[in-house]
C-alpha cells in the first residue's frame, strides 16, 4: 500500500544531509513543517518551512522544553486515515495529517555530564513513537541513511509502500529503546543494557545439536573485527570459526612488524614476528606444521601473491585473515573451495569494549585484556624485545599457560592444562631441542619451583612471569641455582 506523502515534521540534531532531503521533498509539493535550529537551516537553504507553532497554535515555551507536546502534532500522526470516527475528530479540531517524520535525537552518551538532564528529549522520542505506531500511514525516519532510500521510493512510486513503513518503524523504536536505556543509565549506573543486530544465523552452535546465531554490537562499529569483516570467498563461518578467527585477530592486533599466527581451538600453535610477512608465515608454520593443519591463519600485512603461493602449498587451513589481498593472491587462494578469506582492513589500536561472559542466569563483564607491557615493565635484564614478543602470546594462551619463543618464532606451547608444571612439560616437548637457549613464557607466577626444574633439563636460560607466589623465593631461588634469568612483568594475564 502506498502512502503519498504530503506533510513531513523535520527536527534533527545532526542536520547533514537534511536540506537536500528537505529541498526534495518540497519539490514533490510536500509542506515541511520543522523547529529551532532546524527550521532556521531550512530557511537558509531557501526552503519554505511552516513554524511548529503555526500549526499547534501554540507557542514553544519553558526554553523549548515544550513545543512539539501538542494534540495538533501527536493527532496528525496518530489519527487512523480511512477511520471515519478518527476522521470526524481530526476536522473537527482542525487536526493536519503529518506524513512523515524526519527526527534525528541527541546524542545523550557524547554529552557532557552537567548538560545531560538538558539533553534529555521528550518531544523527539514521543513523536518517533507516535508515527511508528501508526506506520500503516506515516513514515519515520530516525536513520538518515534511510533518506536515499525513501527518496527512491517516492520517485519511483509516488510514496512510500508498507513493507518499507513496517521496517522504519521498527527501526524507530530500536533508536528510541537505546535513547531511553541511555537516560536509564545515567540516573542509576548499576544498569547494564546490551543492543546487538543478528548478523546471521548459524547452522550450528559448538556441536551440530546446538542452536547458534551471530550478533554484532548494535552500539559501535570496531574495525578490524570479524563482525565487520568481508568475506572474500568461501563458505559461511561457523559458530567455532567465529570464535578461533576473532582470538586470531586478538593476537595479530598486539604487533607492528610483520606478523602471523596460525591458531587452532583459540590457542596460537605457531606465531612468528619478521622484517616481512612472508617470512614471518614461513616462521609460524614451522613451529608446529602438523598442529597447522586445518589452522586459521592471521598476517598483519596484506596477502600477496608470492604469499599466497606459499600459503597455498603449506597445506590446508579454514580461514585466511588479512587486511587485505591483493588480486592475484585472490587468484590464487580461491582455487581452493573450501578455504574462507577474511579481509578486517587496517590494523590500529581499537578503543576498549566489554568483555562479556555468560553465566547460568547472568553474566560477568570485565575489560578487554588491552593492556600493553613495554621495556619499562619488565623486571630484570636480557632481550627485552623477545620477552615482550612471548608475552603477547602467552597473554592469548588459555591458561594454565607456557608458550617457548625463540628468534621471534613460536616453537611450544602449553594450553589449558589444570598444573603449570603440565603445561610446561607440554611446551617444553613441544619445542623439544628448539627450547635449547630460548624464552620461557608463563601468564601467572609458578606455586612450585618443580616447573623451573623441568625448563633446566630442557635448557631455558630466560623466564618470563608475573611473580606473586607465596613462594616466590623458592622459585627465584632454584632459577638462580639453576643459571636461569628470572624476569618479572608484575602483571597476570590469564585467559580462561
């Protein structure tokens, strides 16, 4: 069902975009009737607007706190077109039909604190709801991207039809929903409220008998991310590859130089910094070429050709992440049909966000784990730079957690395990005679001086850890006994 539009309600705080929509409108005839500092731009652009008050017969009080709270406003978008009784009542009380609302509300959260009570919009949100509810007639607009869209619709139909009212309207309530919870939580900060849009629905959850769905945060847009990813080629992502790409992600975020990880089950099985990429994936894929397997890989520079030659006989792997491909890598990785390629765009520092765990009948928040160690935090001499670079892995390690480094190249790790003395041995296995002069690397204090033992017989000369044992100087102790360096970073990093 189409609806010709023949008065709109402009009221914007962002007002880009608003006079040339403005300026189309009243070219298709439409009275635009507007308030404040929209009406004045309006007005500037050469646009014939209708005062608020004319139409009310009312004028705008209290500091505008009142001019849009009016019978003349909310009947003209509420009155039901075709219902002879609301018909009646609306000539009677010489109500307008207002077509369509164009309300753009302030932006509560970016407001300082002293001046939030005053931001607090009444006249908006009631309208927003006034013309959504009655969107088998009037069409709201709180996106202003959605401005093209019904600019199309009126050229192409002379109004716009019910299916595209139907989808404002609930677009309109989402924005007044976050609008409100906003407000809520300036007044009582204990609340906690979450907006997030399906971006689809999985096939599966962790196992094929679970139901799954992937969601992005409706409130901000993080690049590089995995929900803002695009998928260059292969089938869709599974709840699992979702989880393992984003703990790529995390990893690669850490590093400048030339980067790549190659992770499976959200733990890093090889990892390498070099003065290129190329390298630097030949690296990680040799610290554990058979846990690589069926990895997800991460570089942190764009996939080139002679890269993506190599990756490709490297053997087989879910996922590529990258900031971007070139086109003869693309060429060349999407001969493979099940190989899924993720381009996240530039890597750069990302604002801090809640990290949010769910519980049965609630869930836990935290910050994100953004904390960066630096020469100046660590606690002791030698390679300061190899140090910080098994940091950042261990620190994406599932605790209990060991990771062994050495030439910037990942080559043993210990995941998960319940003892830090298992883990150590696991590691330790791992790297086998690689751990010969390496980097030790553990993401809590060790309890018991057993695991400094296990590194002796290896031959680990440099362990990094947070310290804070009760036994602390046992542990020193057999280091020093042991010819170990003991470097402290004085901060715990455990991932559960």
């Amino acid at each position: 069902m189409i609806k010709e539009i023949k008065r709109a309600l402009i009221s914007a705080f962002d007002k880009t975009g608003v006079a040339d929509f403005a300026k189309f409108l009243e070219s298709k005839g439409v009275e635009i009737v507007s308030t404040g500092g929209t009406a004045r731009l309006l007005k500037e652009n050469g646009i014939k607007v209708r005062e608020i008050d004319d139409l009310t017969g009312f004028p705008e009080m209290l500091d505008g706190r009142v001019k849009t709270l009016h019978p003349k406003v909310h009947g003209g978008l509420l009155y039901i077109r075709g219902n002879a009784e609301h018909e009646a009542t609306a000539k009677k009380h010489n109500i307008e039909p207002i077509d369509l609302v164009l309300i753009d509300l302030y932006p509560f959260e970016k407001v300082a604190e002293d001046e939030k009570v005053e931001m607090i919009d009444i006249g908006g949100p009631s309208m927003i709801r006034s013309a959504s509810k009655n969107f088998e007639s009037v069409t709201v607009i709180t996106d202003k991207t959605d401005m093209a869209k019904i600019q199309q619709e009126i050229e192409k139909n002379g109004g716009t039809t019910l299916d595209t009212r139907r989808i404002l309207a609930g677009k309109a309530f989402w924005r007044t929903c976050q609008f409100d919870a906003e407000v809520a939580t300036f007044f009582n900060p204990d609340l906690k409220v979450m907006f997030a849009e399906k971006v689809q629905d999985l096939r599966y959850g962790e196992n094929p008998h679970q139901q799954a769905s992937f969601y992005k945060n409706a409130k901000k847009n993080i690049y590089p991310s995995i929900v803002n990813a695009k998928k260059l080629h292969g089938k869709e992502l599974s709840f699992n590859n979702i989880l393992d790409a984003n703990s790529a992600l995390e990893i690669a975020i850490e590093f400048n130089d030339p980067f790549c990880a190659i992770l499976k089950h959200t733990n890093p099985c090889g990892a390498a910094e070099s003065s290129n990429i190329l390298d630097a994936f030949k690296n990680a894929h040799a610290g554990d070429p058979l846990s690589a397997f069926g990895g997800i890989v991460v570089i942190n520079r764009s996939c080139t050709k002679e890269l993506a030659d190599v990756i490709s006989g490297a053997g087989f792997f879910e996922i590529i992440i990258a900031p971007s491909f070139d086109a003869e890598a693309l060429e060349i990785l999407t001969q493979k049909k099940n190989l899924r390629l993720l381009e996240v765009g530039e890597f750069k520092n990302i604002e801090n966000e809640d990290n949010i765990r769910s519980v049965l009948g609630g869930f836990l928040v935290q910050d994100r784990d953004s904390k960066v160690l630096v020469d100046q935090d660590l606690k002791g001499e030698g390679n300061y730079s190899e140090m910080l670079f098994a940091w950042k892995l261990v620190k994406h390690t599932k605790s209990n957690a060991i990771v062994i480094t050495k030439d910037k190249m990942l080559v043993g790790a210990g995941a998960g395990q319940m003892s830090r003395v298992k883990s150590m041995e696991i590691a330790l296995e791992k790297a086998g005679e690689k751990a010969q002069g390496a980097i030790c690397a553990s993401d809590a204090f060790f309890p018991f001086a057993d695991s400094i033992e296990v590194a002796h017989k290896y031959g680990i000369k440099t362990i990094v850890q947070p310290g804070g044992s009760m036994r602390d100087e046992e542990v020193f102790a057999k280091a020093d006994e042991l010819g170990i360096n003991m470097v402290l970073t004085g901060t715990r990093s455990f991932k559960h």
